[in-house]
C-alpha cells in the first residue's frame, strides 16, 4: 500500500481544515516545498497535493507551488482541486504532476471526464468524496443527489482506474478512518482506491494495509506528531 502524505493548499501555504471547514483552517507551514522536502526524508515517494481555493470556484491559485513540489522532490505528485477542464488538466501535467485528480467535475461534466480519461488514461483519478453517503461537491460545500456507491458504478462502469475515496465526517477529526466503508469498497469494486479522512494512527495503516488498499493518505496526523511518517511508511509495505 502505497502512503501518501498530504499538503492541501490555501494562498500558497500548507493548511488543514477540519471537517472540510473552511472556516476552520490550521496554518502548519508557509513553505509547502520544505514540508514535502521532510516527506522526502522520510522516504515518500508520492504526494497528495490539493488546492483548497481551486476547489470552491475552479481556479488554480497554487498551480505554481504544486509545480515547484513536483519539480524540485521529483517524487509522485497527485493533485485534486478545481480541475474542470482540459486546459487545466494539462497545466498541472505539463508542470510536472504526475495525477490529476477529477471531483466536481466527474459528477457535473461526465463528458470532460470522458475526455480526459481518453485522452490521459490512468494520469485521471476520480475523487468520491462522500457525505451523508451522498457526494460532495465544490469543495465539499455542496451535496449532488448522487450516493456513493451509484458514483463508483458510474466510474466502473466508465474504466476509471483510481479513485479517492473521503469519508468527510472523520476528515481532521484524528478519531480513526472509516475501515468498514474502505473494506466494503475494496470487496465490491476493481478500481484502485485510496483511503482518505482520518486516517490517524498506525493501527489505522496496517488495518487498511491488510484490506490490501491500493493507498492511504495522511493529512493532519502527520503534521500534528500522531503518526510518524517513516514508520507509517514501512507498516504501509
């Protein structure tokens, strides 16, 4: 399993919301770059990167930091966040990330999503964030009428190979992931999936670890010294 240490973006600085709550932001670092330098250290070799502004209105405000992380680590950078079109998915590509990262836009334009899986293959993930078992949307500010599992049988059913799967209920609420959900997931779909929201101790690693997920992200139990990164790292493997 493959982890995936997270730095979500906001006026250029690596931040964590709570709950997907905008209004409740923590500031960890003005330096994105150094953050994903010390996941480096640790012996990362993929990166979760989000534009948190990007996710609201469909902009890339912090296109050129996540450019400079992917460029100046060289590791594996995937990046979510406002991507609703093809112009920016090859912005983020052309700038060196290596996954793009498909929301609002895979539920509200299957079309473009169509589009930019025909044209960029597995460099296309899909992000299902869920709430209240239903989607979310626009930087989890809005529900779609979609529940989860009628999304994964849509991206499925469409030849989606990875997909992101938040549970936003435990997202920076450091209380434990959702373990039931991802094993049901893992029994019923093909895809990829990555385990997202929570994700907070190393018990929590090594449970997802045996459902043989393709990944897991860790966000705020990172920055806060619950999880060490390089032990989280070896129990992943």
């Amino acid at each position: 399993m493959i982890i995936f240490p997270a730095i979500d973006l906001y006026d250029k600085k690596a931040v964590r919301l709570f709950k997907g709550d905008y209004k409740k932001m923590t500031v960890y670092s003005d330096s994105p770059l150094e953050v994903a330098r010390e996941f480096k250290s640790c012996g990362a070799t993929h990166i979760h990167t989000v534009d948190l502004e990007g996710a609201k209105d469909g902009t890339t405000p912090n296109l050129s930091v996540i450019g400079e992380i992917a460029e100046e680590t060289g590791l594996f950078v995937e990046t979510g966040g406002g991507i609703r079109n093809m112009s920016t998915v090859e912005a983020y590509l052309s700038a060196g990330v290596k996954r793009v990262i498909l929301g609002t836009a895979a539920v509200n334009n299957p079309d473009f999503l169509k589009e930019a899986v025909s044209t960029f293959g597995e460099a296309v993930a899909v992000g299902a964030d869920v709430k209240d078992g239903f989607i979310a949307i626009k930087g989890w500010l809005e529900s779609s009428a979609l529940t989860l599992d009628d999304f994964l049988d849509r991206m499925q059913a469409l030849g989606i190979k990875n997909i992101i799967c938040t549970d936003i209920s435990k997202d920076g609420a450091m209380n434990g992931t959702n373990l039931e959900l991802y094993r049901r997931l893992s029994a019923k779909y093909d895809m990829d999936i990555t385990a997202s929201g929570g994700v907070s101790s190393i018990d929590d690693v090594r449970r997802l670890r045996q459902m043989e997920l393709y990944g897991a992200i860790i966000g705020k139990a990172y920055y806060t010294g619950a999880i060490d990164l390089k032990n989280a790292i070896e129990v992943a493997k």
